[in-house]
C-alpha cells in the first residue's frame, strides 16, 4: 500500500472494524487479505480468532507461522506480529481483540496467557467464527455479553494459568518498555533508552533484539499506532492524533496506520461509527 490510501490496492482485500459501545476493552473484526502485508504491530488485547479460508503467514515471537483453514490463532497483549497471504487467494479469518481487563471480568479469572499461536482445532474454529460471526450481528448489550462468554469459554482450554514468571532478562527490559510508551511524541536515542536498561548502546541494542525479536524502533512504531488506533476510537482527529504519538504528519498517520491495520484511520473512525 503506497501513497495515502482509501483502500486496499488489491480490490479484494477487504477489512473491517467494530466496537461495542456499551462494553470497554473488545474489538471485533473481520478481514479477507490477498495481498496486503500487514507491518510489524501490536494489539492491547488478546488477539482470538480463526482462519475461514487460506493460509496467513505471520511474524510472531521471534518464529514464523501458518494458519490454515479451521485453525485457531491465539496472541497474547502486546505482543509484535506481522501477516501476509501465503495462497493465491488469501485468507478469510475474524477475530476479537481483548484486553486482559476484559478477559480478567467476563470469565472470573486472572492471569490468561497462550504458549501456542496457531492450534489446528477443526470443530472449535468452525464454533468460534460462528460465534464471532454472532458478536458481529448482536446489538443488544445482553447478547453480546453472553456471547463474549461463550467465546472466552471455548478459548479457555487453549489458555494457561498463571502466566509464568518474567525471566531477569525480560525484567530488565520493562522499564525501556514504560519509557517507549511514555514517550511517544519524542525523538529517542539508542544512548536514551540503553541508559534506562544500564547497558552500553549496542549491548543494549543486540540484547533487546534477541528479547523482543524487534528493534527498538520496531517496538516504537507499534506503540505510537497502538496509542493511534485508541486515540481515534475516542473521536480524535488524525491530524492531533498524529501530533500527539510523534508521527510526521497526517499523510504519515494514514500510510503508518493502513500498513499495520489494514485501513486509514478515517476509514477506521467511519466503521466504528455504523
């Protein structure tokens, strides 16, 4: 996707959004991609969804993956992931998107997390695009919420308990990780954040490379269009959006953006309006 975009290049690739509005912290969507690929990028939530039709290649955790047809796919909060078409038509697949708040208050329990990206799982991918075919559809607050739990339900055999404890390297690399966030709108340094971890520049560079399986430029991008996607769900305009997560300008916001999300933030802010 070059240029400004108000679509995708190829005529069938294809995605949308939507937001509950009585309900915080879940994003439904759903997408059928033939040639878009998708840049390195993070989500809030959880990201819980299956594969319709098609294989997607994705980036995730340092390791690739397939999801074909009648597979789950399972990713963990901010965790960086790409995705692209591995078949010549693409992939139909839809997912909801959950932050652990949410997931922590519908099912009653703490501390979800996924070893497994992709698990083939024929009967439980046809259940859950069933079910998130009816969270679509639902537009009264107590539907949904019932369906919300059905679909965590049937995830929750796939996910573990409690999350297992941080390694010291991991640990190290938190703060870094606070400091990216706070400082969105900022041009940082290698000398900046390496003085944050108490490491030498490229000491520093080479070892959250291993860690997070991205540069800290990478992680960076993807928490400014991450802040981006939740300042233009509150109403925002692009242009402030822009300004306020350290990008260029507009024109940067919307190339940024579509190659993350797969539309431009107007088109994003107009779906979540419907």
């Amino acid at each position: 996707m070059q240029g400004v975009p108000h679509a995708f290049e190829h005529l069938r690739d294809c995605a949308e959004f939507r937001l509950p509005s009585h309900r915080e912290g879940i994003e439904l969507y759903r997408a059928h991609i033939v040639r878009h690929a998708f840049e390195p990028h993070v989500h809030d939530g959880f990201g819980l969804g299956a594969i319709e039709s098609g294989v997607e290649r994705f980036r995730y955790r340092g390791a690739e993956h397939l999801a074909p047809p009648d597979s789950l796919v399972m990713m963990n909060p901010d965790e960086l992931h790409t995705g692209r078409a591995e078949t010549e038509g693409g992939w139909h697949y839809r997912m909801v998107y959950v932050e652990q708040s949410a997931v922590d208050a519908i099912t009653g329990e703490a501390g979800w997390w996924f070893g497994d990206a992709v698990r083939a799982d024929a009967a439980g991918a046809r259940r859950i695009t069933v079910l998130l075919d009816a969270l679509w559809q639902a537009r009264e607050p107590l539907a949904f919420d019932g369906l919300m739990l059905q679909l965590l339900q049937a995830f929750r055999r796939h996910a573990r308990t409690p999350q297992p404890l941080r390694t010291e390297a991991l640990s190290r690399f938190e703060p870094v990780i606070d400091y990216l966030r706070e400082h969105l709108a900022e041009r940082l340094t290698l000398e900046e954040l390496a003085a944050v971890a108490g490491l030498s520049p490229f000491h520093f560079l080479r070892q959250f490379q291993a860690r997070h399986h991205a540069t800290p430029q990478q992680m960076l991008m993807a928490f400014r269009l991450s802040e981006a996607k939740r300042r233009l769900t509150g109403g925002e305009a692009p242009a402030q959006v822009a300004a306020a997560t350290g990008l260029a300008d507009q024109a940067h916001l919307t190339r940024a953006f579509a190659r993350r999300y797969g539309v431009t933030p107007a088109r994003y802010q107009r779906q979540l309006q419907r």
